[in-house]
C-alpha cells in the first residue's frame, strides 16, 4: 500500500515560510511575493542590474578625459563617501521590510512618501561624404584627402565646402580662421553612415520632422520586450535563474576581447592615451570631482529604486553589507577593465588608419555604433567580433532592463497584492504597454527623441531622490535606530570601525557628495542638442516636465497624508506601525482555524476525507 504523504505550511521564528512534512522542510514564500532561491541570485541581479552601458561606452571616456590614471583617485573616493554607503542603505531598506519603494517610503516617513547588427562590407555608400579608414589612410600617405571615392590636393578638398587652401594642411574659413583640413569638410566614416542613413534614417531629420517609422527597429523592439516578458513571467523565480548566464556572459566576452585587443598591433598606444599618462593638475578642477560623483552614483543606479526591490526578496538575516561593498566594488572594477578592453581596439584602429587615438575615441553611442564597428572591420575574422561584442551590449541592456521592469511590477504587486496570483498576465500586460509607447524612439528622427530623454530623464530628479532618501534615513528615521535594525534583529555583524564609516557617510559625506553633484548640475546646466541641432524651446520645456513630474509625488503624497489620512505632523515625521519587517506583520495578524495547509500527492486520498485528531501525528497507511 502507497504511504500518503502529509505537508503543511508552517513560519519559523525569523518569519520564513516551511513547508514541513514527513520530516522534510522546504523554502516557500506565504505572501506568495517571491524569494530568491540563494543567495547568489540575488548578488548576481544587483550586479547585472549596475553593470551597464555606462560602464562600457561612458567611463574609459571620462578616464581620457578627465586625466587618464589620475581621474581614478577622485573616482575611488566618490566611490567609498558616497557610491557604497548609498548602496547600502538601499539594500537594508528593501531587505529589512520585504517591499518596494512605494510602500516602504510611505511608512518609513510619510511626509517624503513615494518617493541586432550585419555592416555594410563593400563601397556602396549611401552618401559621397562618406569614407573607410583605409582609404582615407592611402589618400593621407600620398598628402592628399579622400572624398567621394577619390584622392583630392588641398585645393580641391577646401573648395569643396568653398573654402581656400592656406597651404598642404589647412582651409581658411570666410571669418579668415584657419582650420586643418580634414576638419574642414564634413565626412562620415563607413560605420557611421550605415548608422545613421541604413539602420536610423535620420539624416535630413529633426524634431519638427520625425519621419516615417523604421519597422526594423520595431521589430527589434518586440523582441527585446518579449525576451523581459519571458524572463520575468514568474518574477524572481524565473529572472533568477537567467542572470546566471546574462549576468555572467559579459565578462566572458570582455576577457575575450581584452585578449584579442591587447595582442593587436597599436594596443599599447591606445592603452597609453586611456590611462598611462596621468595628469595629476586636472585634479585641481572641479568638474573632474563632479564627473567622478556623477558616475558613481548612476553606474551603481542608487536611487532608482531596483535595489530596493531586489533585496526586498532576500531572507530576512542574509549579510547584506558584505554583498553590498563586493558589488559595488565589482562593478567599479568592471568599468576600469572595460576601459582596457576599448581603448586596445580604439588604439589598434588609429595604428590601422595611419591618425592619432584622439581621432577615434569617443563615448556614448558614438563608440557603440560607430567607432568599434569601424575597427572589428580591421580585424581578422570581424563578424566573429562583432557578434561577441553586440550580444554583450544587448545582455547588459537586458540585465538592467530586467531590474527597471521588476521595479515596476513589485510596486503593482505590492499596491495591489491580489494581483500576485495572475504574474504572467501582469508582467506581459505591462511589456505590452511599455513596447506601444516606445515606438516612438523607432522613427527615422527617434534618436532625436532619445536624446531628449536621455539628457533630462535620470537626471536632476533621481538626484534629489537620493538626497530625500539619505536625510530621511539618517534625520528623521535615525541612524541608531536603524543601525540597531541591521546590527540587532538583522543581525549583521558590523564592526566599529564600520559602524563610523557607515554613520559619517550616511550623515555627512554622502549628502554633501549628492549636494555638490546637483548644484554643479544647475549650474553646468545647457540646453538639450544632438550633434549641431538645439531643440527648440518648447521642446526643451518637455525635457524639463521628465525632471518635474517625477518629483510630484513628494507632495502629492504628503497632501495625501495630511488630508486623506488626517496625519500630524509628528505622525508626518515619524516611521508608522506597520515599519516592520514582514515576519513581524504576519505574527500580528489574527490567526484563523486550522493554521495548517494539508497538500495530498497519493491519488488514492484525493477524493477521500482528512479526519485530524489532536495529540500525536497518526500516519495511514
């Protein structure tokens, strides 16, 4: 005869959820919220969630250009007084309570509230303009510039923008300045004008004439959302499991190209514009300080709520301070061996062409689309390189992206937890409407949409996001009171010397740090443009509601509280009740009768009836 086999649901006393039965147990989650499997899911999403295209295509720029080497000692310190201590406090918060931001923030204070790629191969341009690296190079060696398929001297090439020749190297302009002639006329590499005439259409663009839609790019679109859709169908449960690859699959191909590029021809010289001629005297300047701040804190994407969210599905007593400091030292590591990577192709590409780095290097989409492209092409076997390289920048895309959506769908989920039982309608409901009002970034001027966005969006508000967060924490809710929740009843063992460090960042260091970022923002502050072209006021107006709007709801949540919820401004200025962790919640809810979960797996007790007794567990068998 078959045993039957009894199981039931039952809480530990930390709060975590057991499946107990036949004296087995099992992790489940009551609240039906999700959890991490391990512990490595959750360190393996923070780190694919914070190493992104800024570590790739932003940072070995702001490395050349901030002073090579040198640049790397206000990056560490902005890294220590106010990338890691905001990391922190961010993982504590989200893993302490088990919620979102929008639920956290609401109760921790109520008065800040809520707080693809084929390349053009052969010599049918789609405009005389543009030029290879290798053509231009034969046209250079005999003293001359190429344009429109042939060599021209001095003369010829100036008067193509109706310029004289000054002599064998310079144009004179019609404001008599003079100006080195390959400045003087404007050409597009091969690369980048597939880029802009083949795969966006943008040339002849702009914001008063999108264009047409490119349905290529939509349907790029689609595949991208329905690869998030896939991934994130079952929340943490499925998006777990593939950031075992995702997350790790780009420093497979970084230690590939890295590799490949330091054993190509000009290596060196790249490495030594990226890094090996520190300048120590732009150290005395503030905007080298200012760009080091600002990329800390968006490369390790404080203040945008996906750290929240990923530790709000971690175990109550998991040591999240250790994760904390290895990730963002990780993801600080990555940039600088990213910069290597890059800067060995870009110095092999200037090798190649017969130009100096400076000539090549760039940053932004700039590098991604256009300059490594050119130089895959120099090398032997390119579509193997551009393969490799491409499919690393879509899987960071995706991490991130993953995180951003999850952020989404646990402020849903914990808004309205009824709807935790229908994730798959959810997640592709919300993919759905994210895919519909992207397709604007998918007409032929969408890059001009993109760069709106791109310069306003994630900008000033996610600052004063940060800084609302930091003087919440550490002046309203108190930094003893919530070092005793992580020391305490987290039980995260924590050092003095930590406990200072930690106490001094949180209260001093890190605010100025943010402070400073924004003041320097306002006033570095200039109108949006893309390349030559400055949007038009109104559009710049636009740009200015993607910083204002999300800031509303700050007061929009404070009036809420005040005269929907008739709060005082004590009770405005104080964590409510229900600022627990989620274990604690559930034992001071009423219980009801039976507090057991019986789950039959033998098909012969399926219809049958369950008669309990009290005393001793009876086995049937």
């Amino acid at each position: 005869m078959t045993r039957r086999k009894d199981k039931f649901n039952v809480n530990d006393e930390n709060g975590q959820a057991m499946e107990v039965g036949n004296g087995e147990e099992a992790n489940v989650d009551p609240d039906n919220r999700g959890q991490w499997s391990n512990q490595c899911e959750f360190f393996l999403s923070c780190l694919a969630y914070s190493v992104g295209f800024g570590n790739i295509w932003r940072f070995p720029y702001l490395c050349y250009k901030n002073g090579g080497a040198a640049f790397l000692i206000p990056f560490t310190i902005m890294l220590l007084v106010a990338g890691i201590p905001l990391f922190f406090m961010e993982v504590a918060l989200g893993q302490y309570v088990s919620l979102g931001p929008n639920i956290l923030f609401p109760k921790l204070c109520p008065l800040t509230g809520d707080s693809n790629c084929i390349f053009q191969s052969g010599h049918n341009y789609s405009s005389i303009s543009c030029y290879t690296f290798e053509e231009n190079a034969l046209c250079r060696d005999a003293s001359m510039y190429y344009y429109a398929g042939e060599c021209h001297n001095t003369d010829t090439f100036c008067g193509i923008d109706s310029l004289e020749a000054v002599n064998s190297t310079h144009c004179l302009t019609a404001n008599n300045i003079s100006i080195r002639a390959e400045l003087a006329v404007k050409r597009y590499s091969a690369a980048e004008d597939y880029y802009r005439n083949r795969m966006l259409g943008i040339n002849g663009r702009s914001w008063s004439d999108l264009g047409s839609i490119r349905w290529e790019l939509v349907g790029c679109l689609a595949l991208a959302w329905i690869a998030v859709a896939a991934c994130l169908i079952k929340g943490v449960k499925s998006s777990g499991k593939v950031v075992y690859f995702t997350a790790i699959f780009p420093y497979v191909v970084l230690v590939i190209l890295f590799v490949r590029g330091i054993t190509l021809e000009g290596a060196y010289k790249g490495i030594e514009f990226y890094i090996l001629k520190p300048n120590m005297s732009r150290l005395m300047e503030a905007e080298v300080w200012n760009d080091a701040a600002a990329q800390i804190f968006f490369s390790l994407s404080t203040a945008f709520g996906g750290l929240i969210v990923l530790a709000s599905y971690n175990g109550f007593k998991v040591n999240c301070m250790r994760d904390a400091i290895v990730i963002a030292i990780s993801n600080c590591v990555t940039s600088v061996f990213a910069g290597f990577v890059i800067f060995s192709i870009l110095g092999f590409m200037a090798t190649s062409a017969g130009v100096e780095v400076t000539d090549v290097v760039s940053s932004g989409s700039g590098l991604a689309f256009i300059a490594y492209p050119a130089a895959v092409t120099m090398m032997p076997l390119p579509p193997l390189w551009s393969c490799l390289f491409f499919v690393m920048f879509v899987i960071l895309g995706l991490d991130s992206q993953f995180s951003l959506v999850e952020t989404l769908t646990s402020a849903i989920y914990d808004q309205f937890t009824s709807l935790r039982e229908h994730k798959p309608l959810v997640i592709s409901t919300l993919s759905l409407f994210m895919f519909v009002i992207s397709i604007a970034f998918c007409l032929e001027g969408g890059l001009y949409v993109f760069e709106l966005f791109n310069w306003y969006s994630g900008w000033l508000s996610v600052i004063i996001y940060g800084i609302v967060e930091l003087f919440t924490v550490t002046y309203i809710y108190g930094i003893d009171r919530f070092m005793k929740n992580i020391r305490d009843e987290m039980e995260i063992y924590m050092p003095m010397f930590l406990y200072v460090y930690w106490a001094a960042s949180w209260a001093v260091l890190s605010p100025i740090v943010l402070m400073t970022v924004f003041f320097f923002a306002i006033y570095s502050y200039i109108p949006a443009y893309y390349e030559d072209y400055v949007y038009p006021p109104v559009v710049q107006g636009c740009g200015w509601l993607l910083v204002v709007l999300p800031l509303l709801s700050l007061p929009v949540s404070a009036l809420y509280e005040i005269f929907y919820n008739k709060r005082t401004f004590k009770e405005m200025i104080s964590a409510t009740e229900d600022f627990k962790p989620a274990h604690e919640l559930r034992r001071r809810e009423p219980k009801t009768e039976p507090s057991i979960r019986y789950v039959y797996d033998n098909d012969a007790y399926a219809n049958g009836e369950l008669k309990v007794e009290t005393g001793a567990r009876n086995d049937h068998w």
